[in-house]
C-alpha cells in the first residue's frame, strides 16, 4: 500500500505528472508523484481543480521547467507532517530550505 505524496493517505495508486504529459511532460521519478484520487477525486482532482494551489506547492509546474529544480511540499510518512524536498530522477528525495512551488518569474506586460 501507497502513501498520498500531498496528503499521506493510504491507497495512493494514481501517479500525477507535475509537468502534464501534454506540455511534454516525461515519466521521470522527479516528475511524477504518487497521489490519491483520479480525475476529479482524491489529491488528484485537487491538483486539477485548484491549479494555482498546485503550482504554489509545486505538484503542478509549467511546461519547460525543470521538475528536479522545483522543490515540492511533500507529505513525509516519517515525519507524519509535510516537507519541502527536491526530487530526482533517481528517486532521491532531498530535503530542502527553499520556498516551495516555481521562484516568481517576471511576467512582461
Ligand atoms: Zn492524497
């Protein structure tokens, strides 16, 4: 049985693309988290519903970033609580002090 990466519940059995497989996301381990729910149910749906609340902690990140480079706010079944983490392609998942989600970009008027 899987742990929920975002809310830690058992029987997490959906894995979410922080990148969308549309945006050219790839089915690499820094790119994919394990998540409860589907389509619109679970963590899941939540990500897809609440897309700004996605990004601010960084489970949904837009085309052309780097998945290893965003650190995620991550439930942590050691801790029982959530931490900010990197992860890798190698399934390294290193804790970290940066602010989670994408660093703001500039937008041009
Ligand atoms: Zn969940």
């Amino acid at each position: 049985m899987h742990c929920c990466e975002v809310c830690g519940k058992h029987g997490a059995n959906n894995a979410h693309h922080r990148v969308n497989a549309s945006q050219g996301g790839r089915g690499t381990l820094a790119n994919l988290l394990l998540v409860c729910g589907s389509g619109t149910t679970g963590c899941h749906g939540r990500i897809t519903v609440h897309p700004r609340w996605a990004k601010a902690h960084g489970y949904s990140i837009r085309r052309g970033v780097e998945p290893s480079d965003v650190p995620v706010l991550r439930w942590s079944r050691y801790l029982g609580a959530h931490e900010p983490v990197l992860l890798d392609d190698e399934g390294n998942v290193e804790w970290t002090d940066q602010e989670v989600g994408e660093p703001c970009h500039r937008v041009s008027p």
